[in-house]
C-alpha cells in the first residue's frame, strides 16, 4: 500500500516557486564568450570602411573633374558660336555699307554727268 504523503499548503507553494524560477532561469541571458578576434574585426571594418570612402571620394573627384571639362568645352563651344554670329553680323553691316556708298557714289557720278551735259 501506499503511504499517505504528506505534503502541506506550504510545501505546495514551495514546489510551485521552485518550478516558476526554473522555467524563467530558461529565459534569462547566459554570459557571453567574447570572441577572441573582435578588436581585430573591427579594426578590420574600419580599414574597409576608409578604403571605400577613399574610393568614392576619388570617383567623385573624376566625375566632377569630367564635368569641369564637359562645361568648358560647351562654354568654349558657345564662345566660338557667339563669335561667328558677331563676324556674320558685322560682314553683313559691311556689305550694306559698302551698297549704300556705291550708291552714294552713282548717284553723285549721274549728278556730276547732268551738270557735265548741261554746260
């Protein structure tokens, strides 16, 4: 047969703690082991980081050097354009002075030959 246990209110309660603490030890943070090589990862990390920026500060640097001579070779362009406009511009005043002063001279020539037939 088996005996009567006896287990009391206090001893039920006692139980019930022991087992909570158990089941919240389960959830609780163990120590860490710390890995041997971490000061060397990230002194590994931050020579990776400069050479990346040293790498895309150099990129930028070409590509705003390659913009520099894309815009002076377009203000040199436009330069050169403005410039033939002006060399058009003054041939084309030249040809019409050069008319009105031939026609400046006929008409003083023609003036000159009525004066001339008349005397």
């Amino acid at each position: 047969m088996s005996s009567f246990q006896n287990v009391g209110h206090a001893d039920r309660l006692k139980t019930a703690a022991q087992a909570k603490a158990a089941l919240l030890a389960k959830f609780k943070p163990k120590a860490a082991v710390t890995d041997p090589q971490f000061e060397d990862r990230a002194a590994l990390r931050a020579a990776e980081l400069t050479a990346v920026r040293k790498e895309r500060s150099a990129a930028r640097a070409l590509i705003k050097a390659e913009a520099a001579e894309q815009q002076a070779a377009q203000d040199q362009a436009q330069a050169a354009l403005a410039e033939e406009a002006l060399a058009a511009k003054r041939g084309a005043r030249k040809e019409r002075k050069a008319l009105t002063n031939a026609e400046a001279k006929a008409k003083r020539d023609a003036r000159y030959a009525a004066r001339k037939a008349r005397a």
